[in-house]
C-alpha cells in the first residue's frame, strides 16, 4: 500500500515511519508540509492509496489539504486519516467535512494505528480486486444495466453538501463518542420500492436517482448542521450534530415537498413515483462505543419499518426531466 | 500482506526516535526559556505565547507514545489552556514551568 504521510513535526515523521515500516507497510512518502504533499501528489502518476494528514501545520494546514487532495479525480474515494492532537468536536467536523475517512487523536498508541492501516489496506485491497463495488464512477460503462452489487453498493457522494462515505460516517461517530454524543440524532431515509423501480434501468440513470434523493435531503436540512451517508440501495441514514429538536413527521413532508419540486423523471420521459420516508430519530447521547457503532443501522432499521407500512406508499405526478446531478 | 508485527523492531525504532526527541526536549526547552521571558513584554508577549503553544502541541503530539505520558500530560495542558484563553495567568506559567522541569527529565534520563 502506497502511503502519503504529512506533518510538519520531523519527530512525528520518522515515528509514523518506525512504526509502519515495522509492520511492511514500506512505499511510504513523508512530507513536512501541504505544499510538499500537493507536489508529490502532482508528480505521482500512481496515486497514494492512503493518507495521512497531521492538522496544525502552519500555511497550509490538514483540514485545507484534505480539502484540496479530495479535487483530485483520483483521490475521490482515497483513504484520508487525520492522525493529530487537535482533539475539539469542531476539528473533528471541520475534517470530516473536508473529506476525511478517519481520526486518529495523537499520541497515538502504536497498535491503534496498526489496527486502523490494516482495516484500510484490506479496503484498499478489496477495492483493487472487486472494481465493480468501487464507488468511484469510471469503472463500468454508465449505460450498463444496474446489478444487485449496484444496489448493495454506497456510493459516495461527497459533492453533496453534507454527504460523506458511509465508512466515515462510522468513524466520525466513533471518534466523537469518545467525548459526546449528546444531543446528537440519527435516522434513516428510506426510498420504497428503489430496487424494483431500477432494476431494468441503466447504472446511470440509478445513480442520477440517488444522487436526486440526496440532493433533495441536504437541501432539506439545510439550516441544520449534519452529515449524511448513502447506506446502499434507497436508503441514507443522517446525523444531526446540532442538538436541537428533529421532529421526522416535518422533515419528512418537507423532504417530500422538495422531491416534489425538483419533479423527478426518468431518462424516457415517464414521471418519477417515488416518495421517501423518514424514520423515528435515534437519540446517541447514552450510546456506548459499541452502540454507536450500531446506531446507524438502527437509524435504517427505523426508517424501513415506516417504509414497509402502506401510508408509505405515495405518488407524485408532475411532469419535466430527470435531473442528472451524478458526477457533479 | 502478512500483518506479523515483529515488536522488537519497533522497539529498536522507537530507541531512536527517543534520542532524537531528547535531543530535540533540549533545543525546546532553551526555546520555551526564551519565550517565557519574551511574555513580560507586551509586545512581545502574543507571538511568544503562539508559539509556546506550537511547541507544547507538538511535544504532547509525541511525548506519550516516546514513553513520557507525564511530559505529554502537561504539554497538552499547556496546548489547551493557549488554546483556550491568550491571557497569562498564573497557571498557565506554572504548567510551562512544569514542562520545561520535565523536557529537562527526558536529557537527564537519555
């Protein structure tokens, strides 16, 4: 695995090289600053497979270089670990935001970040030999037929305001209950009938679907700080961090007005049906480590039991094109 | 991959990674003297507060994970407090005392 690390501390460096070498992660490229990242990203013609961003570095600091690797086409779906001491909930959110996978609060514990490099150099390994369930959207040709790993896969969806890789949803809720969680809520979005609808559609136009029901979501929280995830299929699963009230029977109508405006079709002309559905929001402050892990897929869990209930089952008619915002 | 993790290659690592951050405590600790005395002057006093908290934040990066939870405790709490407030009390110029006592522990016990 082929790993960029960054931080202005030499000590940090040659520790972060110690302890990686140590257990054959050996291609590594240590930089002291953003700037001597940005240049090694830029004269690489094979990209880093992982990251490795301190925060506080002067100029050019680990929140604004996660930000400026993520513009890179190639670095769209690259683990990004922020390995630093600045442990506040407003970094952790700020570089979560910018496009970080993971958090690492130094000092670190040597098998910490052993344990973390593996669980990314299986992704990353997974990712090399399974392309059709890479996110990224080069690797089959948009016109192909939507396959049930299509349906299975999240995508990420890091344009969208708010929207984060599902695996860094996880982790930024395990980094924050490590402080707290309270006020914190999640709950799910379920599109019904998502599966069923497409499965005789083209990827893309699948893809341009799901893209709409996220737009659709961000636009309708957004006075409200959050982070989102595509969880696969029709379904999001939302974190409101802001700790005020969340009363899903409003969001859900608002959600619902906005999938209205946006008036859905799909690439032949007929009127999209589908209507999301929003499920009871999970309270996280009493969430142990374990539950938060757990609490996303209840989040789901809840939303699809709303799903599965007939009054879910509504119907819009307004007529105008599909909205194409994939690959934005 | 293998994932077999021969430790006392890290250990070997982390010795010289060790003498480097012992090397290092003496360059900071002459430094934080400096800064110290810098936050007397008023004019002075911000820059050198900035920095003492660069120093602290990057010494409570390491310290723990080197073998020094005590040094990196307390540079944290300095890194904190500067974070926190730019106003020199009291407190905050015994935590930097305290770190500097404890860069100084790290040279003696190299």
């Amino acid at each position: 695995m082929k790993i960029l690390a960054v931080d202005d501390d030499p000590i940090i460096l040659e520790l972060l090289e110690n302890v990686l070498r140590v257990v054959g992660f050996t291609n590594l490229t240590m930089c002291e600053s953003a700037h001597q990242a940005l240049e090694a990203v830029e004269q690489n013609s094979v990209p880093f497979d992982c990251c490795l961003f301190d925060i506080q570095m002067p100029e050019m600091d680990g929140i604004q270089l996660a930000s400026a690797i993520r513009k890179f086409p190639q670095y769209a779906a690259t683990p990004i670990v922020m390995i630093t001491a600045m442990s506040d909930r407003s970094y952790i959110d700020k570089a979560f935001i910018a496009g970080a996978s993971d958090y690492i609060t130094k000092p670190f514990e040597i098998g910490e970040v052993h344990a973390r490099l593996r669980q990314i150099q299986d992704r990353v390994e997974e990712r090399k030999q399974n392309t059709d369930r890479n996110p990224i959207p080069v690797t089959r040709h948009a016109t192909a037929t939507v396959t049930q790993a299509d349906f299975d896969t999240r995508i990420a969806l890091s344009g969208i305001d708010g929207f984060i890789e599902y695996l860094a949803l996880e982790n930024y809720l395990l980094q924050v209950s490590r402080m707290s969680l309270f006020g914190m809520r999640a709950f799910g979005v379920v599109v019904p009938d998502m599966e069923r609808t497409f499965q005789t559609s083209s990827l893309y136009e699948y893809q341009a679907a799901v893209s709409d029901f996220a737009e659709a979501i961000s636009d309708s929280l957004k006075s409200r700080s959050y982070f989102a995830a595509h969880a696969g299929n029709g379904e999001f699963v939302c974190v409101l961090t802001d700790g005020e009230a969340f009363d899903e029977a409003d969001f859900e109508s608002q959600l619902c007005d906005t999938v209205r405006e946006m008036d859905l079709h799909f690439c032949d002309g007929r009127p999209m049906t589908l209507m999301p559905v929003v499920g009871r929001p999970i309270s996280m402050h009493l969430k142990s480590a374990r539950g938060t892990a757990n609490v996303l897929t209840q989040a789901l869990a809840a939303a699809e039991e709303v799903a599965s209930m007939p009054r879910a089952r509504k119907v819009i008619s307004s007529a105008g094109p599909l909205r194409m915002l994939f690959g934005h | 991959m293998s994932y077999s993790t021969n430790y006392s290659d890290i250990s070997d690592g982390l010795t010289r990674v060790r003498a480097r951050f012992a090397e290092e405590s003496q360059i900071r600790q002459d430094r934080l003297l400096i800064l110290v005395s810098q936050l007397q002057d008023a004019s002075a006093a911000p820059a050198a507060l900035v920095e003492i908290g660069e120093i602290n934040h990057k010494i409570a990066g390491t310290a723990a994970t080197l073998g020094y939870p005590d040094l990196g405790a307390g540079a944290a709490e300095v890194d904190e407090m500067i974070h926190q407030s730019t106003l020199v009390n009291p407190e905050l110029l015994i935590k930097i005392d305290n770190v500097i006592s404890k860069l100084e522990d790290v040279q003696t016990s190299k």
